[in-house]
C-alpha cells in the first residue's frame, strides 16, 4: 500500500465529496493520506476530513503565498497541533515565484514561526520552496528545523539542495512532475535520494502526473509517481510502495496505521 503524503482534499475542486476519492484510493492501493493545511480559515475543514476517515491525516500551518488571512504565531500553531489528527506543521516555506525578494521579509518570519512551533511541538514540517531555495535552507538552518525534522515537499531543486536538506535529516518527496516529459535533470535527484529518505505525493488537485496531465489529480494517482520512481531506479514497485509507507509512518511519528 502506498501513502499520498500530501494532498489538499479539502479544497472547493472535490465538490463531490470524500467518498469517490477514497474508493479510488483503495483501487490503486493507496492506504492514507496527509490533508495538508494552506491557511487557518479553512483548517476546520482540513480536520474534519482527518477526523471522519481514519486514513486521513492532517497538519497545520499557512502557506507562504497566502497574504490576506490570519497570522499564525506559535501560540496557536501550537494550540491547533495537539489534536491527535494532526501530524505535521505546514506547508510553510518560502515562495519567490512571483514577488520580489525584497518584498517577502514576512514570508521569512511566518516561516520562522512555523519552525518554532514544530520545534515546541515535537512535529515535522511541511516544507515548501520554489525560487527560494537558498534562503530555505539558511533558515532552516538558523531555526536548527532539523531538531524537528521534516518533509521538503513536492521537490524540484537540484541535487545539491537536495543534499542540503537530507544532511539537515529531512525527506525528500517528488509529485506528479517527476513523471513530465521535461522532468530529466529532476528524474537524476528522485535516482540519487536514499530509498529510506524518499516519499511520494499528489499535491491534489494540482499537478496530475502522466497519463492525466492537465487534469484534477487526486490520491490515487500518486501510484503512478510510485511507479516511475521506481522504473528509474530499477527496482520492483512494491519496494518503492513499501519503502515510502515506513518513510512516511516514520517521519509523521502520531500517524496511526489503519
């Protein structure tokens, strides 16, 4: 069985509900899945979900693109934590996409924020990074976030941040990209990462891998990221399955099995 180690089922694109994604799942061998929060206003949803499937997980946290809603501060990141059904802090990170940097000082003090908390908490972070990672990492470093451990998620950098974030004890998790056609110089890091430190991901309803590019992804397509990793590496499909379920059931030490 493999794990979507993060998804966003709570969002408005799963209108039809929980159900069909769930039955979808257990076609594709896709035991659990990590319900990722993006901001506060809509954690109750993310919860909900972990709380009426025991499959479902959920973390906490703010995204770094979200600028019009509630602050996070440590206080209540870690209020919101101790629910049993919350296993990680985030996503949280740092975005340069599409502001300059010069612009994002309080992008670096919420991630700060984020790193404490999980510190305070015991909990792994939800790392996300894009056009940033330099300063990702220096953060990471200054906060001592390896004292909490984590995930750097739906990677694409290189192989030298790769490397970066795995000397800082963190995971590595490849989505959908992996499997795009202009993918190569990611396919050599997702061949280069230790099997023990790797995780797959859907980062739903974003980013759906081949054969259903351009479409709503959902949990059950994580199988196919499985699937190419694998192929890369040269080794059976239930070795990736069975190495990315204990990676993650590892990382996210509350998650309880079903």
């Amino acid at each position: 069985m493999l794990v979507d180690s993060h998804c966003h089922i709570d969002f408005p694109d799963y209108a039809d509900g929980a159900a069909p994604l769930l039955a979808n799942m257990r076609v594709a061998g896709v035991g659990h899945a990590l319900c990722v929060s993006v901001d506060l206003e809509r954690f109750p949803n993310v919860l909900a979900l972990a709380e009426a499937h025991p499959n479902i997980f959920a973390s906490v946290g703010v995204h770094p693109d979200h600028q019009d809603c509630e602050e996070p501060t440590v206080e209540r990141l870690l209020d919101l934590a101790r629910h049993p059904k919350v296993v990680a802090i985030g996503e949280t990170g740092l975005d340069y996409y599409r502001l300059p940097r010069e612009a994002v000082d309080w992008q670096r003090e919420r991630f700060r924020t984020h790193i404490r908390a999980a510190r305070q908490a015991g909990k792994p972070l939800i790392v996300h990074t894009r056009s940033a990672a330099d300063d990702t990492l220096a953060i990471m470093r200054e906060e001592a976030a390896g004292e909490a451990g984590g995930v750097m998620h739906c990677f694409t950098e290189s192989w030298q941040v790769a490397r970066a974030a795995l000397d800082l004890g963190f995971y590595i998790a490849f989505s959908g990209i992996v499997t795009f056609k202009s993918a190569a110089a990611l396919r050599e890091v997702a061949r280069q990462v230790p099997l023990d430190r790797l995780l797959v991901e859907t980062d739903s309803p974003y980013l759906a891998p081949v054969p259903y590019r351009g479409k709503r992804n959902e949990p059950a397509y994580v199988r196919h990221v499985a699937e190419l990793i694998a192929d890369l590496r040269g080794v059976p499909v239930k070795a990736v399955d069975e190495a990315t379920t204990e990676n993650f059931f590892r990382l996210f030490g509350s998650a309880k099995r079903t």
